[in-house]
C-alpha cells in the first residue's frame, strides 16, 4: 500500500471534474422539480445528451458544437416527456421511467456507428499567470469551461430563486398549482420551460462525461449519475448550494476511493465503491433534518378545470 | 362625463354553459359606483363562474360587459387588474411556504422591490385597520391573517371594483365587524365592492343592492336593508324553508369522556390539540365551534381514532378507547364523518356500493371469511339512497359524480343507518344547499332522539345554534369552557372562539372612520 502516490492537488482537480456532471443533472432537475414537476427520466436525458453532443463534435469536429447539440438533444427528448405530462395529463412517475428506457435504447441505435472513436478533444482554460500558480492553479484555474458553467449555473440558479420575479412566480406554480393559475399564471407554459431547462442541464451533463471526462462512447455510460441527482436533488432540501456541495462531496469521495483502490488499501473494493453512495446520502440526510419541505404540488397533475 | 355617473360595471346577458350544465344563463345587473352590491345565491346557482367571468378567469358564451362606459373583455386575470378589478377568493389563493411579502409580489402587475413593498404593505395594514408583518411565512397565519393577506394584495392595486367571495365564513363575529369597517372605509373612498355570501343578516348589515341567483338565472333584485333574511332565503331556494324541529328528550348518562387529550398534528402546518376535556351525554348534541384551523381535523381524527392516543383520553361508556383504531371503534359503535368528503369521507373514483361498504363492512357485517357479500353491501347502499333522499341514477354511480350536497347526504346516512351510539360529524352541511342541509340536520336530531351522543363541529354559527344542546369552542387547539346553547349571544360566542385573534390595536387604529 502506498498513499504518497495520492497526489492531493490532482485529487480536488479531478474530483471537481468527477463531480460537474452530477451537478449539470441535479441542478436542471431542482429547477423542474421547485415548479412542481417530477421528471424521472433524467438518465435518459443525460444519455441522449452525451451521443447527440459526442456524434455532432465528432461530425463537426467542434466540441463547443457538440455541447450545444447535447443541450438540444436533451430538451427535446424533456418536450415528450413534458408532452405526456402536462398536454396528456399522463402520470409523471411512469412518463419519467419511460423517459429514462426510451433514452437508453435511442441513444443506443443512434450510437451504433460512434463506439471506438476519439471526439475532439475539449481545449482546457488554462489561463495564463494565474493557472501557473501553484497548488491554487490546477485546482482552480486549469479546467474545462464547462466546469466553470456548472458552477455559474448553480449561482444562477441560487439568485434566480432567490431573487427574481421569474423565480418566484416558478416557486409559487410548484408550491400551489391552483392558487397560480387563480392568479392569472400560466402554469403549463411555466412547467414546460423548466422541463426543458432540466432536459438541457441533463444532456449538458451527459455530454460532459462523453466528451470531456471518458472521451468516447459507450452504451449505458451515464452509468446511474441521473439517478443520483434525482436523489441529491431530494438530500439537498431543493437548495442550490446543498446541490453543489453534496455532488462535490460525492465526486470527491468518488476520486479519493479509486486512488485508494488502485494504491491497495486494505479494505474489500465493494466497500470501497459503495462509500461514495453511503457518505453523500448520510452527510445530505443529516444537513436535511431541518424543515424545509419538498414543493408541495411535486408531482400532481394539473388540469385548469373551470 | 358619462362614466361618472353611469354604473362602474354593467352586465348584460351573460351565458356560459359546461357540459351537463348552465352555469350562469342570460344573466344582466349594474354595480354602481363606490356601491356595496351582494350577489347571493346557494352552492351551484353560478355566483363563482360569474365572478371568474368578471376577473378574466373565464370567458362568457355570450352576453356583454361594460366598464365605465367602455366594452370589457378581460381575456386573462392580468387585463382585469389592469381595468381596476381585484379579487378576493373564496379558498384562499395564497401559497403556504411563501412569506407575506412575496404572496403579495405575485397578486401584483409589476411589483416594487421587496424592501419597498414590505413598507408598503406595513403601511396599507396600519391605514386599514389590518396588522399583518411582510416577513411571516403564510403557512403559520391564521385564517383571518390569511384573509388579510389577500385584501392587502388587492388594496395596494387601489382597485375600483373589489370582489369578494363567501369573505366571513372563516372570521370570528369580531373579526367580521373589522373586516366590515375596513369595506365600509373603501366604499367611502369610492371603491366598489361586490360581495358574494349567503349570509343573509351580513348582507342586510353591508351591503346597499343585492342580486339574486338560481340556477344559473337572475331571479330578482332587492335592497336588503329593506328585506327580510327570510324573503331572501325564499328567493334563493325558489320554495319555503322548514326549520328542523327538535323533540326535547332529557339526556341519558355519560357516554363519551374526553379528558386531558393533547396531540401533536400529523402534518407541519396543522395544529396541536392542548388538553381538551368534555363529555356527552347520550342523546344529546355537542357543537363545536371555531375558525378553521384550529384543531378540527386533529380533533376529528383523535376521536375517530385515525390518530390514536393514550387509552384513557377517551373513554365510552367508561371503557377506554383512546389506543384503538376506526376498526375496533367502529365494532363499539363509535362513528365519525369526517369534513372533506371527496378524498377523507369517500374514495371519489369509487361506487356508492363500494363506498357504502368502506366504513359499512363491521357494523352492517357485510363480510364474512375476507369475502364481499356484494348483495348485502349494494341493499345496504340502496337503503342509505332511499332514507336520505341521495338523487343519483344507482348505486354503480362513482362517488365523484355526485353533488355536493347529495354526496354529503350519503356520507352521512351511511353512518347514520349503522345506528352509532357515538357519532362525530365535521362540517356536515358544508357546501351543501338549503333544503339538503337542512334534512341532515333532522337526521342528526332524530338520532339524538334515539339517544346517540353526537359531536357535530362545525363553522357555521347558526347551524350549530339550531342544533346543539350544548356548545363549545376551539382555538389554537384549545376548547373552551363548554355552555349549554340555549341563550348564548354572538358576543359570547365571539369571545368563546378567541375574540378577534389580536387584532384588538387594529379596531383603535380604524376608529374615526364611518363604521
């Protein structure tokens, strides 16, 4: 066994990494959930997001390109899912599952012809002067810009809650559907733009992991993230900041037990890989013991009826 | 100009139909300006579909508006608040994890910032008599706080036209007095008020015309000051009224004993009961009176036993019963019907027979080794129909299909014919027309008769007068003390159920204005 072979600096610089596509997922999915919609199919559209983003970089030979198409990608597949739920008034859990297994066999035939080759590679932004300090550098100024997005977006977020009208009027259609609409709000417009917001942050994150984090494309290579950020988005008492910090906490468990396994500690591997899983859900249950509840028209379909 | 001294509203043929119904038919009268006009009418006669038609909620079939002269043709809520008109609505359209503040930032066109709106709101509460802090999440108001929220959230629009629906059937008697101060000072300030109730003495106190709905139709106009409550009743039902009659039995032993009963609520809004204590004797009433949210549904709950206390907080006939639940106390002949029909009281997307069987199945023994005996349960359902005047097509129908008032006669009689010795009801005429209500007030009287003690809580005051032996009060989760109801004056009630809630420096600060 040998730990003076865990890099620490390297270790928080591939944790944030690690962590960024957790973050894109869980913060779409907080946006769609604070107004009232449970979107279940965020694996699905993380999936859909990394081959609409890996196939058009690889076609365009621009990954900025092949971003935006995951984005695109991802909101589309969210317009069905908002489709069946707000338009057909079709039960939100079972749309949301359906999402999830559309998109993994979509994603599957649209990558047939994508399985073994390289994408583009992502330009890091290594600023210059600042990146070269040590320590600080690599961990804070040496990444990817879609790192630096999540995070900002995560702050958007945050303020767009806190403090715009936009935000407010999104809370109250989540709070009380029938109490908005009495009010003159136009719920299913509000739903059906945060859906697609979440469908953008989930194939935003999607595309991370296939363009930046693996670089290449594999069937079923979200590999349960979106399940994850479904749950974080709950253990964070739909607070933005509680988002970062637990999709942190998780990639950074993540990266620290693979460097443990691959320096042969002596704890069994099955331990080792349920930990990250384990310390995130213990650390996001105890901060959410105080009352903070969830929006209280999650899930429930609204019809204006009269 | 015209439109100074012509109506502020006119209408003039409004139609709209639902499916199955007409909702409001040909329907036409003025508001004048800075008038106080009631629009009365019972549950179904189309007063709330004319409302939203007016705040833009819903658009007519066919007929005009006319807003001071000029066509109006609200296509969303927006256009109308623009025009002048705002709303206060029957349930409230507030949202319970939002604070104060930012319920009112949503009633509003282009609020100002938060700082200044809280100022703002600070200011409109103190000139109006209506003490209410910005900052206080919604959730933990209560039901005459609420209320204020949404008439401050009309006020700072400075509104011509302001409806207000069914306004006082969640106030306290003193509460009402301040809420009509507060109208009464807009009015003199030219503000309009529409007023939807169908509290009669309330409308002849307030307002100044009154128009008369059934179903649907405009049945007559009058002035109430110079009506009788009873005329109006007349008019609103198209028939004569009976009063439900009460044979005077003398009261039997003690059956139900509750003694020291406190309870946390099931849910973070709802409301702790504090060491409740009365009894009842059989065959008498007790009613219980209160704003709404103030233990009732916990109540109900604690003595149906949905929640279970502790064994000998309830006591029948001196056993106790506080740990069992509805089951093992439906087999002791304790019954309860609890307040929502649709959802609490009955399963919506059920049949009446299967509904019937719900909380039928111990007492009527409608199985037998876990299986349904369907005949038994569909005669049982049939003879609830027949016995209580339930007007459905059969005992197939779904729950939901049924009005309000005949489902509610439904629930009822389904616990009525199992013959309780103890039956709880909560708001057992809610929502429900006159005629009907007061047939479940006869039933509830006849089975006092029989010599079943009931608990009956309920918000309205005189339903409560009319039936109940003895009465009592809920605030805050605490009862009052209990008094016979016989003699009590809307005074004593008022104090019973808390008084105005706080809002003591309010009635100082709204002095001077004519009340």
């Amino acid at each position: 066994m040998d730990l003076s072979a865990i890099n620490p600096v390297l270790l928080i610089a591939s944790l944030m990494v690690a962590a960024t596509p957790l973050l894109l997922a869980a913060i779409g999915e907080l946006v769609v959930e604070k107004a009232g919609v449970l979107n279940l199919g965020v694996e699905g559209m993380m999936i859909v997001g990394a081959i609409s983003g890996f196939a058009i970089s690889v076609e365009s030979g621009s990954p900025m390109l092949g971003l935006i198409a995951a984005m695109i990608g991802g909101a589309l597949l969210s317009l069905l899912f908002a489709f069946l739920t707000q338009f057909a008034l079709a039960n939100q859990v079972a749309s949301g599952l359906a999402l999830t297994l559309f998109g993994l066999g979509l994603s599957a035939l649209m990558g047939q012809s994508y399985v073994g080759i390289k994408p583009p590679a992502m330009a890091t932004l290594d600023i210059p002067v600042i990146s070269d300090i040590p320590v600080i550098g690599p961990i804070l100024f040496s990444h990817d810009p879609v790192l630096y997005i999540g995070i900002a977006l995560c702050a958007g977020v945050w303020a767009f809650l806190k403090f715009s009208r936009g935000g407010l009027v999104l809370r109250a259609v989540g709070e009380s559907h029938d109490a908005a609409h009495a009010l003159g709000y136009n719920v299913i417009r509000v739903r059906i733009l945060a859906i697609m917001f979440g469908g953008a942050c989930a194939g935003l994150g999607g595309a991370y992991i296939s363009l930046i984090r693996v670089p290449q494309w594999t069937e079923g290579m979200t590999a349960g993230i979106g399940w994850i950020a479904l749950a974080l988005v709950v253990f964070a008492s739909w607070k933005p900041w509680r988002v970062l910090l637990g999709a942190y906490l998780f990639g950074g468990i993540n990266v620290l037990q693979l460097n443990l396994q691959a320096a042969g500690i002596a704890i069994p591997v099955e331990y080792l890989a349920m930990s990250p899983y384990l310390i995130t859900i213990l650390v996001l249950v105890i901060m959410s013991a105080d009352k903070s509840g969830a929006p209280a028209s999650l899930g429930r379909t609204f019809h204006a009826s009269q | 100009m015209m439109s100074d001294t012509g109506p502020l509203l006119s209408i003039s043929g409004l139609t709209k139909a639902y499916p199955g119904v007409v909702a409001n038919d040909t329907v036409s009268f003025d508001i004048g300006q800075s008038e106080v006009h009631a629009l009365l009418g019972e549950n179904g006669a189309g007063k709330s579909t004319l409302v939203k038609m007016i705040y833009g909620l819903v658009k007519p079939d066919s007929g005009t508006m006319t807003w001071k002269g000029q066509p109006f043709t609200p296509a969303e809520p927006k256009a109308a608040r623009a025009a002048g008109v705002a709303m206060v609505f029957q349930h409230f359209s507030l949202f319970d994890a939002l604070n104060v503040a930012e319920n009112v930032a949503l009633g509003m066109e282009d609020p100002p910032p938060m700082r200044d709106l809280a100022r703002k709101i600070r200011q409109v509460s103190e000139t109006y008599g209506l003490p209410l802090d910005p900052n206080r999440t919604v959730g933990d108001l209560s039901a005459g706080e609420r209320q204020r929220v949404e008439i401050i959230r009309c006020l700072l629009q400075d509104p011509k036209l302001l409806i207000m629906d069914e306004p006082t059937s969640v106030l306290t008697p003193q509460e009402v007095e301040i809420l009509f101060e507060t109208l009464n000072k807009l009015k003199a300030e030219g503000t309009s008020i529409l007023y939807i109730s169908h509290k009669l003495e309330e409308i002849r106190t307030l307002c100044d015309h009154a128009t008369i709905l059934r179903l649907g139709k405009n049945v007559g106009e009058c002035v109430p000051a110079e009506t009788s409550a009873r005329d109006m009743a007349e008019m609103m039902v198209g028939d004569t009224l009976q009063t439900p009659t009460r044979s005077t039995e003398k009261a039997g032993d003690v059956v139900l004993d509750v003694s020291g009963l406190s309870l946390e609520p099931a849910n973070p809004f709802g409301t702790t009961l504090k060491n409740i204590h009365f009894t009842v004797r059989g065959g008498e009433i007790l009613g219980l009176g209160g704003v709404a949210g103030n233990g009732q549904d916990e109540l109900l709950a604690a003595l149906s036993g949905e929640t279970p206390t502790w064994p000998d907080a309830i006591k029948v006939k001196g056993s106790e019963v506080g740990n069992l639940g509805p089951s093992a106390r439906r087999r002791l002949g304790i019954l309860a019907a609890p307040e929502e029909r649709l959802g609490h009281a009955a399963a919506p997307d059920m049949s009446l027979t299967e509904n019937a069987l719900l909380t039928g199945a111990i007492r009527e023994e409608l199985t037998s080794n876990g299986f349904v005996n369907w005949s038994g349960t569909t005669s049982f359902a049939e003879n609830i129909i027949k016995s209580f005047d339930v007007r459905t097509p059969g005992t197939h129908v779904a729950a939901r299909a049924l009005s309000g008032g005949n489902l509610q006669k439904f629930v009822i009689g389904r616990e009525v014919l199992q013959r309780p010795e103890v039956l709880i009801v909560n708001q057992p005429t809610w929502g429900v027309d006159a005629a009907a209500a007061a047939a479940i007030r006869q039933s509830l009287l006849d089975l006092a008769a029989g010599g079943a003690a009931i608990v009956v809580i309920s918000q309205d005051l005189d339903e409560l007068m009319e039936i109940s032996d003895r009465f009592g009060a809920l605030n805050e989760g605490r009862l009052s003390d209990i008094r016979p109801a016989a003699g009590l004056t809307i005074d004593e009630i008022g104090l019973m159920m808390g008084g105005a809630h706080g809002m003591e420096a309010a009635h100082i600060g709204a002095e001077g204005t004519p009340a």
